[in-house]
C-alpha cells in the first residue's frame, strides 16, 4: 500500500495502477511458466485423448454448453 500510494501522489491513480498491473504481469508469468506442468497427459483407461480443437468441437454440439453459454448473454 505504501509503495500504491507512493505512485498515486507522483504521476496520478491511473498511472499507479497501470505500474502495478505491470509488475504483477511481470511477476506471474514465470510463476505460470514454472505451474503450467506437462502438456502431454495420460488418459484414464478407456479414455482416448482429445486435442483443444476436437473439446471445443464437442462443447459448441452439445445442446446443455450452448443453452449454459447463452445464460451468460
């Protein structure tokens, strides 16, 4: 708080939180980098694996995920 409201005094609030956004960015991304695991998972048996596309393939066909997507419209 010390250091937001350092900011805010010296170049304004808009200024401030565009600066702390920033180093936040900054800082998550090598946390995400060093989380984001191994891309390549074991399906449980009897499960094939599905790619991003084919999910969302699957998802936009299914009756319950278009009426759960248009909820949010």
């Amino acid at each position: 708080m010390p250091i937001a409201a350092a900011l805010m005094v010296g170049i304004g609030w808009a200024g401030a939180m565009q600066v702390l956004v920033q180093v936040l960015l900054l800082l998550c991304l090598p946390a995400a980098f060093l989380l984001k695991g191994n891309s390549v998972l074991a399906a449980p048996a009897g499960q094939r694996v599905v790619g991003s596309r084919e999910a969302i393939a699957d998802a936009l066909r299914n009756p319950s995920y278009l009426m759960l997507g248009a909820g949010f419209y």
